[in-house]
C-alpha cells in the first residue's frame, strides 16, 4: 500500500499539470493551523452572524497572496450547490482558505472524493467540512422518493442510502430535518469508507471529517457531535 508520504509525491507531478499549489508556509496569513480550524470556522461565522465580517483587500489577495505565491487551502468543504450556502461567505474566509466542493445534497462521488484527496497531498488539507443545510432541495427529493428525470437521479441516489433506518412519519417519509443530518453524517462516512488515501490520512491524524448544518434562515452552522 502507498504512503501518505509517497502519494504527495505522486500528487506534487500532477500539481504542475494542473492546480497550482504553494511549497512555501512562511506567512502567518498562510493557511490555518489543524488544532485551530473548527475555532476559525466558528469564529468565522459568528463575524457572518453579527455582520461583522472582515474586510478584505481583493486585489492584494488574488494577486499577490495566492496568485503570485500560490494557496494554501488548509479547510475543504463539501457543501451544497444551493445558491444560500457560499462557504466563503459562511464563514468569513478569503481567497484560497477553503477547497471547496458544492454539488446536489453534499454528497460525494467518485470526482469529490478525488478533489479532496488532492486537497490532502498536495496543497496541504488538513480538514474536510460536510456542510449540509436546511430547505435542501436535493435531500428532500431523496426523502419523496418521486423519480426526477435526467441526470438529477444522480444526485438523489448518492443521498437516499442516507435515510435507510430513519424513522418515519404518518406520510411514511423520514423528517427534511432529520434527513438532512443523516446526510451529513453519511455522507461524511462515505468519504473515508469510499477512499484509501482519506481514511490513511484520518487514520495517522493527518485530517479530521466535520459534520455541520447551516441554517439558511438564521445563518447559523451548528457543528454535530
Ligand atoms: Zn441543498
């Protein structure tokens, strides 16, 4: 079995041919220590909570923070597509903080799954947030059971395996709020049952798998045990 180690070499050769990564950690602006992210995120989101969100000088940023010298994204973030859940914006973070995945119900598949083991060997992921939220339009299609047509089947059959053991109601269909927190957690699961790299890494204390859901009306992440 491959390393922890070996792969990042192996991710470092691919890094040239696509995402550029940063070899470099000498800025206290440079990414976000492992014991301090779920500090940082709830901090982050109380600033977004008070609407005292940080202010940010774009341009230095994008353009000599992490155009020039390259990101350092410490947290990733499997979020979803919904345009109410913009992690960045959740929880008060700037360019190249977050790696960020968004997709139907935060639910992994084969293409997450392997951005995040990028994230992890090579530009240096030490965190994976599921973020799931409230008034999912994708968990409670999964929760209705009622085929979607095209490739929006997709996305249903990556949550429903989420809501099996759920208790149901008097319609015979497990709770959106419920539902939505399976799927978190289960999708999170997934992540290390579906990868080797990513279960290496959790294993050796090299990453750490959050759960949270956001409140789209409130603003609010709660973070789950
Ligand atoms: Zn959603």
């Amino acid at each position: 079995m491959m390393k922890l180690r070996e792969l990042r070499g192996v991710a470092a050769i691919a890094t040239t041919l696509a995402l550029s990564a940063c070899a470099t950690h000498t800025e206290p602006w440079r990414g976000i220590a492992p014991g301090a992210a779920l500090a940082e995120l709830k901090a982050g989101n109380e600033r977004f909570l008070d609407g005292d969100a940080r202010t940010h000088d774009w341009l230095h940023e994008r353009i000599h923070e992490t155009g020039t010298e390259g990101q350092v994204p410490s947290i990733g973030v499997l979020t979803c597509a919904d345009s109410r859940t913009p992690p960045e914006l959740i929880f008060d973070q700037g360019i190249g903080s977050l790696f960020v995945v968004r997709i139907a119900g935060n639910s992994q598949s084969d293409v997450a799954i392997g951005t995040f083991e990028y994230g992890i060997a090579a530009l240096g992921v030490h965190t994976i947030v599921v973020l799931g939220h409230t008034k999912c339009g994708a968990v409670a299609a999964a929760v209705a059971g009622k085929p979607l047509p095209g490739m929006m089947t997709a996305f249903v059959a990556a949550i429903t395996p989420a809501l099996a053991g759920l208790p149901k109601g008097a319609d015979g269909a497990p709770s959106t709020s419920e539902a939505e927190i399976a799927n978190c957690r289960w999708q999170a699961a997934q992540l290390t049952a579906r990868s080797e790299i990513l279960a290496m890494a959790k294993a050796s204390g090299e990453l750490t798998i959050l759960c949270a859901i956001y409140d789209v009306e409130t603003g609010e992440v709660r973070f789950l045990e």
